[in-house]
C-alpha cells in the first residue's frame, strides 16, 4: 500500500510519488535504477511498490554533497529509508549521471532520472537506451520554463519530445514523463 513520504521534494508537493509506484506496480522491474535521490523522496516511493510486489531492488545513485547547488546528504536519505522501513529494498551508491552513462552499460528494467535534467540529458539517456522503460523529472512546458534552465541556456527537454517520444505521465510541477512506459 502507497503511502506519501513525509519528505522535502518537488514530487512531494503534488504527489507525483504516487505515479512513480503506479509504474513500478504496473510494469514489476526487478532491477530500478533512480539517479537524483536528494533527500529519498522518489526512492522510497519506488520502495514501497518494490516492496508490495514482493520482488525487486533499486539502485539509488547521486553525488550527495559532491553536487554544488541543491544536495542530498547520504546519512538523511539512509534515516529516511530506514524511517519508511524500505532499507533492505534499496542499494545507495555515489556516482556521476554522465560518469555512468559514459563507462556502463547496465541492464535494468526501469530507470528514473531526476538530476536538473535538461534536453540534451534526457537525449543522451534515449540515445543509449532507447528501447529502456525510463521516467523522469520533467518534460512540460512550465518545467522548461524554470530559471536555472533559462539562465544557463540549457536545452528545453519538450524540443526533443518527437526524437525520443516521451509522454508526460504526471503533468503537475515539475512533471513526470517516461518513454516506453
């Protein structure tokens, strides 16, 4: 049974965390990577259908205090699984998004991506592993039009909406989207 984190995140606000266990309840991955874990929002709400399907682990990477804007520290995400009782569901591992994309080829039955996603990310992400059950933080106009991505001339992930045929899942801020799911 879902239950809403109690934990800071965008998701959070609109209970996007809801759409993220409807997927993993509907497709039962066995290996779910979540790249962008802050403060275990997504990761617990992946745990909890990871958990009421009986099977399956996820693999949780992010930088922690080693990203530079808005971070997670590892021993509040470690709190917060153990708080939910999803521990043993979930492996953390610090690693880099373009590190890991760049030197692996990973199997895995569904990937969620939530790392100031861009266009060009998302496209770098399809290009590798296009036939992949992947979901993501954004995809919406609004999303597209925060300041971060303005002020850094990033890519509007809707500009590469037709190359990797995304849908959006969960159009409340800051949206879900996936494709091939």
């Amino acid at each position: 049974m879902y239950l809403q984190p109690n934990i800071e995140s965008f998701y959070n606000i609109h209970n996007i965390g809801q759409s993220l266990y409807d997927i993993v309840i509907k497709h039962k991955p066995e290996k779910i990577i979540d790249f962008g874990i802050l403060n275990g929002y997504s990761t617990i709400c992946l745990a909890q259908a990871v958990r009421d399907n009986s099977f399956g682990e996820i693999i949780a990477y992010d930088l922690f205090e080693g990203y530079k804007y808005k971070h997670s520290v590892k021993e509040v995400v470690e709190y917060n699984l153990k708080y939910y009782d999803l521990e043993k569901y979930v492996i953390l591992k610090k690693m880099d998004f373009h590190y890991w994309i760049n030197n692996y080829t990973t199997e895995f039955d569904l990937l969620h991506l939530d790392i100031s996603n861009d266009g060009d990310i998302i496209l770098k992400m399809y290009d590798k592993y296009p036939k992949s059950k992947v979901i993501f933080e954004g995809g919406s106009v609004e999303r597209d039009n925060i300041e971060w991505m303005s002020k850094y001339n990033k890519t509007k992930i809707t500009s590469i909406q037709t190359n990797c045929k995304y849908k959006i899942i969960n159009d409340a801020f800051p949206s879900l989207s996936g494709y091939n799911v």
